[in-house]
C-alpha cells in the first residue's frame, strides 16, 4: 500500500509539471507583458492588462461630441476620427508639416488658384466600397452647400466654414473629378494655408454610400479608410476600435484593438493608470508628476506647447459689449498665481490669443497687469463704479483639456478675483456637448472658459477660426466683430510672402489686445503617462495623433 500510494503520487506530480508547463507556453503566447493580467480574462473586455490581447486602452477625460469629424469642433471627438478616417493630405509625426496620404501627390498652378492631387489607387473605405475622386467631391460638395441633403438636423460644418469661409465668401470655387483617380480643387482667391488646412482631421474622407444610408446615424456610426474601424460607441464611458486588416498602409496598424475610456477625474484616470486598467492616458495632475517619476512601470510623455486657455466675454451681451468692462477684468486675474496653484510649472501666462512657439506672434505686446485698482478705476470709467450690479454666468468646462486640467477650481479662483472688484460670479458647468451648443447659441453665458490646440501650424487656424466674424456662429462664441481686424486677416490668408504674413498677423494681435474680446490665460505643455513599455507613439502638437504606430514592447 506504501510503494501504490507512492507510485500514484509520482504519477500525480508529473502530471502536474506537465499542465504547468502547457500553461505556461500558453501564457507566452499572449502579446505585451501580461503582468497583472487574468489569462482567461475576455479579450474584448476594457478592464485589466490590455496588452495581453495586442489592445490598447486610451484614458481621456471627457466623452465625444460625435464621431463625423465634419461637423465636431471638439478635441476629443478628433481623436477617434483620426483612427477611423484619412485625409488627402496629412502631418509628419510630432509636427505640422504636411505630407502625402490619400493624395499621392499633388500640384498648383502659377496664380495659386487651382490645386491638382493624384489619389491613391486601390484605396477602400471599411464598408467596401472605393475610394475615388469622387468620394473627394461629394465630401467636399456635402460641407460646402449650406442645403445640402446630407445635413442633418442640428448638424453645422462650423469647421469648413471657418477654414474656407463663409457661404457668402467661400475660398473653394470648385472641387471636381478629372478622372477616378485626380481631383482639382479651384479658388477663388490664393489661400496661403490651403494645404495646412486639408490635412486637418474635420476634412476626413467618408464613405458616400455610408452617409446616404445611415443619415442622421452617420455620426454615431462612422465610416471612413483609416487604420481603425469603428464597433462599438458606449456614450460617456468608451469608443472601441478595431484593425482595418486591409489598410492602405503596409505593416499598419500594428494593434489589434483601440478602447478610448472616458475617465472624467484626473487621479482617476491616474489612478486606472496605476492599476493597469487603462494604458495611457491625458491630462495627467502636476501633482502626481512625484508618483509617475518614481514608477519605473509608467513613462512621462509631454505634448509640445501649441495651445492657448481663455476667458471669453459674449460682447452682444451687456455690459461685454464695452470694452473698458473687458479690460478691467483682465486687470482683475491673477495668471501667475493660477499657473503656480494650478498647472505646475507645466504652463506660462498667456497676453495673445495664439501660442509663442507658433509664427507670427507679438512678443511686443504688453500684458494687462494683474492691477485691482486700475481694475476698479476702468469699471467707474463704464460707468459702473460699485461694481457690476447684476451677477454674472460663468460657463466653466466640465471635462479636463490639455490645456485646462481642472477648469471648476481654476473658476473658482477667478470668480474670487473678481468678487475683490464688485463683480459677482455664478459657475456653471453643464455636460460637454450641452455647455459646447449653449457657447454656440449665446444666449445663457456671460463669460466663458475654453481653450484651443492649434490643428495646422498656421496662425490664421487661431486668430481668423476663433475672432473673425466670419466664424460667427462657430468658433467665434465670443460673438466678436471688428471690420478692421477682418480686412488683416483676410490679406493674411491670401498673402503668399511669409515676412508680410507675419507682420499682419502682429498688427491682428495688436488690434485684439486693445479690444480685449477675451482674458488670454495660460499656454500649457500637456502632461501624459504610459506604461513604459508603450512604444511607437509620437504626440502631436495638435492633441490628434493616429494610434497605428503604437505597439507593447
């Protein structure tokens, strides 16, 4: 009975060593590291070490606005457009140089008025249908024509608009098929950024057919050539991805699945982030710069400085509607105190409506100093020398942005500023997409707390998308009209000599200090962490980069 029980128990340990090592070949088969990760875990699942299953987890702050990049003004509606879609033209990595994509190449005439690209052949969107000239035209007819039947309800091509002008004054002449696969863009007049602006992500390529079938779901249900095909859209919690196995380009995309969580609160996120529950993330708190530093597990990522923070007054709204109001308030806050309380060193004060690292800007413009007495002393001069006798609504963002991680605490502290001067304050934060179409609307803000990443590497995407009249409504949610300044900008984006472009641009910056629509605030460089075997992934200036090239080490 010993030599049987011993016998039993030898054939019971080799049977063991053998089921061990079937799962432990079985574990190395998994992609990434695997750490912390359940190996029977469903491979769909967004919890645990995405890795595990070639998928990446994307921690980001706030939900989208939709998903058809044509009719989105919104940051977080672009990152997933720029997985899911291409662009004629597109951005060198970590830059805004353009270069070629679904356009091979492309050529312009003499006067600068007629552009001829070459597409790219054998290009198909995710539906199955091709990409063609053709395709080129209806998108570009379909933002473009203000009736055009593909717009739907609520639904406005702000982004067109501010790029290539309103209905009245459009830059596109004619967009046109010479054959399946050239497309000839004519002007009307020389548009200096015209190739920049192509190339942005709101002048995605969409599938025809994928617009005249789903209408109104298009924008929920996306469709476009990109190295990422849309599945599934989980509204304020996650978007998922999956590979475009016959994208046009070779050896991308090199994951097998993207999920884009919406992780409101930064600790959170952070948080997550720690736990291997999500893989990347945005918009990380300077305060746990320490910890991020410390964990050999996790990388710092910084996105260059290419952004601008700011209060906006509704000028067709008293008393915005005079400047000495708006000037006093920029007397009244406190940028330096809020970068240091709020951003971490990872900022600077803002005094123009566009970033120093971009071209064009006015360092010799002088800043409203933080001054309560010239503050106060400006107010009397309106005619309000107790202070504004109303209260007034302050818009403050819900979600965090690259450029504003916490808006409801930096509110908070210029709603004290202000009260030091007679102005009351009432904050409100309504949902993303609510408080977005509320600044468009202008009817229930005062002032206003929002921001912009530049998307081209053009001073006219800052100055002339966001404070000409022309973009109203639109981007310009400031409601701001100045003739001279428009007459500025519209010779700036039709002048081709790079030195006179840049000196009308500081003679713009000029015009709008002495206005004073908004209350500049602050130029941030993004904070990002990862896990630090994360590689293949290059941050744009923008704050829209593509995820093809990313890979687990």
């Amino acid at each position: 009975m010993e030599r049987g029980f011993r016998m039993r128990k030898k054939r019971w340990y080799s049977m063991f060593v053998m089921m061990l090592a079937a799962v432990i070949v079985l574990a190395g088969c998994g992609g990434g590291s695997g750490e912390g990760a359940d190996p029977a875990a469903d491979p769909s699942s967004d919890q645990g070490d995405a890795s595990q299953n070639n998928t990446l987890i994307f921690g980001r702050g706030g939900d989208s606005v939709a998903l058809d990049p044509s009719i989105t003004t919104d940051g977080e509606s672009s990152k997933v457009a720029q997985q899911v879609f291409d662009r004629l033209l597109e951005y060198e990595e970590g830059s805004t140089t353009v270069k070629p994509s679904l356009a091979e190449s492309y050529e312009v005439s003499a006067d600068g008025l007629v552009y001829t690209f070459k597409l790219r052949a054998g290009v198909k969107f995710h539906d199955g249908t091709d990409f063609n000239a053709d395709a080129v035209v209806f998108n570009f007819n379909r933002w473009s024509d203000p009736n055009s039947p593909y717009k739907f309800e609520g639904d406005s091509f702000d982004y067109y608009d501010s790029m290539f002008g309103s209905p009245d004054s459009r830059v596109i002449k004619e967009v046109k098929a010479v054959d399946d696969l050239t497309v000839q863009f004519t002007l009307n007049a020389p548009q200096a950024p015209f190739l920049q602006n192509i190339a942005m992500t709101s002048f995605s390529i969409a599938s025809p057919k994928a617009i005249e079938e789903k209408k109104e779901n298009f924008k929920s249900e996306p469709v476009g050539t990109g190295p990422f095909k849309f599945v599934e859209w989980k509204r304020n919690d996650s978007i998922t991805l999956e590979k475009n196995p016959d994208y046009w380009q070779e050896g991308l995309p090199k994951l097998d699945k993207v999920i884009i969580r919406s992780i409101p609160d930064n600790t959170a996120r952070f948080n997550a982030l720690q736990n291997k529950e999500i893989d990347i993330m945005e918009d990380l708190n300077a305060d746990d710069l320490t910890v991020l530093e410390s964990n050999p597990e996790l990388q710092k990522i910084e996105r260059p400085s290419f952004n601008v923070a700011y209060i906006g007054f509704n000028v067709k709204k008293k008393p915005f509607d005079n400047p000495l109001v708006r000037q006093a308030l920029n007397h009244a806050v406190n940028k330096q105190a809020l970068v240091d309380a709020f951003f971490g060193g990872s900022a600077i004060p803002a005094k123009n409506p566009m970033p120093p690292t971009l071209w064009g800007y006015n360092d010799s413009i002088q800043d409203y100093e933080y001054d309560l007495e010239k503050a106060k002393a400006l107010l009397a001069e309106a005619g309000y020398a107790n202070g504004l006798p109303e209260e007034v609504t302050f818009y403050a963002m819900p979600v965090s942005r690259p450029y504003m991680p916490d808006g409801k605490k930096v509110a908070e502290a210029i709603q004290a500023d202000f009260a030091k001067i007679g102005v009351k304050v009432n904050i409100q934060s309504p949902e993303w997409a609510t408080y977005l179409d509320d600044l468009k609307a202008g009817e229930k803000d005062d002032m206003y707390m929002l921001g912009w990443t530049g998307d081209n590497g053009d001073p006219d995407n800052f100055i002339y998308t966001l404070l000409d009249k022309d973009t109203i409504p639109g981007n310009n949610r400031s409601f701001y009209v100045n003739e001279e300044l428009h007459k500025v900008l519209v010779e700036a984006q039709q002048e081709t000599d790079q030195a006179k472009r840049t000196a009308l641009y500081e003679k713009a910056q000029e015009i709008i200090k002495k206005d004073a629509p908004w209350i500049p605030l602050v130029h941030t460089t993004p904070l990002m962490a990862a896990r630090s075997d994360l590689k293949g992934y290059t941050p744009s200036p923008t704050g829209t980069e593509p995820y093809s090239g990313i890979y687990f080490e």
